[in-house]
C-alpha cells in the first residue's frame, strides 16, 4: 500500500464507489417519481415534498457523520452508512401510500449523508498538493445518480416497479461487502475533544464555503432531482427519455468535478469560483426560454459550472481545516444538501400558484449573483488574516485557524 506522501488508489476507489453507489439510491427516488407521481396522482407541492424529503436527513445527517468520522474513523462509519442506504432501499419499494413513501424517503436520505464520511475518510490519504484531484475524483461518485436516473425506469418497467428501487439496495450491499474486506484508515493525528472538532465551525471561512457549496451541490442535486419532472411536464418527454437526458445532466457535472479539483490545484480555488458564478447565472437564464435548444444549453452549462465549483469548494474545505475535515465537511456538505431541499419545494410552490417555473430559475441567477459578489469580498481580504492566503497552495500554517483567527477580519 502507498503511504501518505504519494496517495492511496485503492482506498480512493473504495471511497468513490461508497459514494456512488450510495448517491445511486438515493437518485432512484427522483428517477422514480414520474412513476409515483402518477400511481399516486400527486399534485406538485406533493411532488416537491417527496423529492425534497430525502434530502433533509440527508443534509441535516452530514454534520454528525462528518464528525464522528473524525473521531471513530471512514471505514466504520461508511460501512454503517450503506448498511443503512441498503436497507431504506429496501422498504422504500413497499410503500403503498404518500405517507408511506415519505417516511421510506426520509431514511434513504442517509445515503445522500454519505458524502461527509468519504471526504475525510479520501483526503487523509493524499499530501495537500493532491487533495484537489483526489477529492475531485471522489466527487465523481456523483454519477450514481445518473446510474439511477437510467436504470431505475427501465429495471421498473423491465422487472416491476420495486426493482427500480430494490436493484441499487443490491449494489450497496455487494459493495459494503468488498468495503469491509479492503478498507482501511490512514494513520491519523490523535482526534482531539468534541469541543476541538466543533470550534472551526465558528469560523467565518467555514460558513463562506458552505455558501459557496450552497449553490453548485445544491443546484446539482436540485437539477438533477427535479430535471425528470421539467421534462415530463415542460416537454412532454416520456420517463424513460427523461431519464436518460437526466443521466447526461448528471454524467457532465460529475466529469467536471474532478476537473474542477485540477484547476484548483494549479490556479486556486477561488480564481475557478470566480468563474462559476457568473456562468451559473447566465446558464440559468437560459431555462426561462421556453424551447428545447435553450433549455438543454441552460442545463448542460449548469452541470459544468455547478461540477467544476464543486471540486473547487472542496479543494479549499482540507487546506483551511487539515485536523477537522470531517466536521468541516458535515457544515458545508449539510449546506450544499440544503441547497438541494429549498429549491425543489420553492419551484412546486410558485408552479402550482404562477403556473410556471421559470421564477424558480430566475431565483437561482441571482443566488449565483450573490455568491459572486462574496467570493469578489474575500478577494480583499489580506492573506495574513489566517496565515495562509486563498491562492497559497501550501499547506495552512498548522492550526491557524482553529485558534480562532477570523478569516474574514
């Protein structure tokens, strides 16, 4: 095995397709909602809640699995995590009801949680030059959504409606069963007190990024979430092709993520977010055009935007916080699923009272708006705040900002 010093491919495939298979459950929900949307004749703040619902516990749940990665090691908080995912996917197919399906949904949002137990579990593998590519790389564990988004129709048409849910259930629990035969930790630092892993979630930097990651995870997640129910009902698409348009949304994001880590690595993060925000914004625009054309540039351009920002947010989170990633990485990992839970609920809302989606993509510009004008701010800010600037790429001056120097003055 490879140490620190020149990373550890194994352990970075066991993390990735933790993730991805775990996101792959968690993307059958959305896959399948055209479906339940008509058995169950939902209208669409009923839709809105069911694609939204998973995503609480599944934000909400990245703070406490971050931290108790920190303290009790990935390899066995991940394991549990998927235990969890396989067997919420499991029920989640037996609902009969909307109240049913609710409570499946919420559960199976851990394995959305899962995301805050791989960054610590990879990052501690690789020195700080390779973070970026490595997390970028794990981050692409995303495209088990986009295995959901296709499969999940076509495996329920084929073998019946629980296999659009039951197939990943399967996936997770051969995975978990390879992860426990392989996985290990890497050597860590002692974990210091609870008090120790909560302190930099006061810092002012830890709640600028997960603004940042407010925006380019939770509008993947939105998109990816709510794009088969845009192209049922916007389009007139069958599930099927939706599905598959859905997968090429996600398929996208997900290349660039690990891009998004490069660039990182060779020119900074934020230069990369400089970037993003404004192409967001525009991309965004686009999906108030009621065509085809516009609306496949607005989205493929959202996916590259929000892919690229997510490998830069996450190239930043282990240089500002090398001893608490875990914790860190529950704060902004919770953010960014958050920023997946409003805007499906916000878009239902205003369809059912405006008839139109088009304000929701309208919000979300200026939201890229707002983020720009912040990472503009931080730009001013002097690199000796924190002892480390936002274009250093060395490591934080050790425990810099767990002492409690502000980043933003």
């Amino acid at each position: 095995m490879s140490d620190r010093a020149s990373g550890n491919p194994l352990q970075l495939l066991l993390g990735t397709g933790a993730f991805a298979f775990c996101f792959a459950v968690f993307g059958s929900v959305s896959a399948m909602m055209p479906m339940i949307r008509e058995s169950m004749a939902l209208d669409p703040i009923q839709v809105s809640v069911g694609l939204a619902t998973p995503v609480l516990l599944g934000s909400l749940g990245r703070i406490p699995l971050g931290l108790l990665t920190d303290r009790l090691g990935g390899r066995l908080v991940f394991s549990l995590t998927m235990a969890v995912s396989a067997l919420a996917a499991f029920v989640i197919a037996l609902a009969t009801s909307y109240g049913q399906f609710l409570v499946g949904a919420f559960f199976l949002g851990i394995s959305l949680a899962s995301f805050s137990v791989g960054v610590p579990f990879v990052s501690r593998w690789y020195p700080p030059e390779r973070q970026g590519f490595a997390l970028g790389i794990y981050g692409a564990g995303n495209a088990g959504q986009s295995l959901a988004a296709f499969g999940a129709p076509v495996l329920a048409g084929a073998l019946g409606y629980v296999w659009g849910f039951w197939s990943f259930g399967i996936l997770v629990t051969l995975w978990l069963v390879f992860f426990l035969a392989t996985a290990r930790d890497a050597p860590a630092l002692r974990p210091g007190s609870l008090a120790d892993s909560l302190r930099p979630l006061r810092q002012p930097m830890a709640w600028v990024l997960s603004l940042f990651y407010f925006l380019t995870f939770g509008g993947f997640v939105a998109m990816s979430i709510y794009l088969p129910i845009f192209l049922t009902q916007l389009f007139e698409l069958s599930p099927t092709d939706a599905g598959m348009r859905t997968a090429g949304f996600v398929v996208l994001a997900t290349l660039m993520r690990p891009l998004g880590g490069i660039l990182s690595d060779r020119v900074g993060g934020r230069r990369v977010l400089l970037a993003v925000f404004p192409a967001a914004g525009l991309m965004a625009l686009l999906l108030t055009l009621p065509s085809m054309l516009p609306f496949t540039l607005g989205a493929l351009g959202l996916a590259t935007a929000f892919g690229l920002g997510n490998g830069a947010v996450f190239k930043l989170v282990p240089q500002y916080f090398p001893r608490t990633v875990g914790s860190v990485t529950g704060l902004v990992g919770a953010a960014g699923g958050l920023g997946g839970f409003f805007p499906p609920l916000v878009v239902g809302t205003l369809h059912q009272a405006l008839g139109s989606f088009s304000h929701g993509f309208v919000l979300l510009a200026c939201f890229s708006g707002l983020c720009l004008v912040s990472a503009l701010r931080l730009d001013r800010v002097p690199a000796a705040a924190s002892g480390v600037g936002l274009e250093d790429h060395r490591p934080p001056v050790e425990g810099a900002l767990q002492d409690g120097q502000q980043i933003l003055g």
